[in-house]
C-alpha cells in the first residue's frame, strides 16, 4: 500500500471495494469475490492501465502436490485451491470483459 501510495504513476487505488461473483466448487453455491485491490496506473504512452490485484501466500498460488496419505491439512489445501482456481477464473472474464488486467502476486513478486 505505501508503495501504491507513493508511486507517481499510480492514478487511483482502492482494496477490496470490487465485487466479481463466483461460483464455489466446494458448495456449487454463487459467491461473492472481493480482491485485494483494484489500480489505475499511467502507461509510459499516459494511457490509463486498470488491474486487479490478488496478494496471496506462494503456497496457496500453486496447486497442492498429490500426497500418498490422504489428510484434513491436503483436503483443506486442495479446496482452497479450488476455490482461488474459481475466484481468479472469474476475475480474469471480469477484467478481460473491461480490458483490465488480473495478476495474483505472491511474495516472490514483492522481494519477501
């Protein structure tokens, strides 16, 4: 956030006020989506780029490896991945719709 703040090409930001529906595989039930963040940033040409920004820890960006014994920790990861496939699904048509960009960022992308 202070770096959305104190960027000079940042235009506007705000987190978690978009709402994308989804729907759960979990539950099969509609759900609503919050991201973390939407930016509005200047391009080098000054035209205006929208995104949507996901922040997540690595571990919950990749797909669970396959376990020999099968756990409540593996089935709580496996759902979890699940439901985040479903969410980032919905937010890449949402972006794409408006010609807006989706990204998931993890700490590999913030240098943590």
């Amino acid at each position: 956030m202070y770096w959305l703040d104190s960027n000079p090409n940042i235009v506007s930001w705000a987190s978690e006020e978009l709402v994308i529906p989804y729907i759960s595989p979990v539950d099969g039930r509609k759900h609503r989506y919050f991201p973390d963040f939407i930016v509005k940033s200047k391009t080098k040409d000054n035209k205006v780029k929208t995104m949507i920004i996901e922040v997540k820890p690595k571990k919950q960006a990749v797909e669970p490896e396959k376990k020999k014994k099968v756990t409540k920790q593996y089935i709580q990861e496996v759902m979890t991945w699940g439901v985040n496939q479903a969410k980032w699904k919905a937010a890449t048509e949402y972006a794409l719709d408006r010609g807006w960009e989706f990204m998931v960022v993890t700490e590999d992308h913030l240098g943590l």
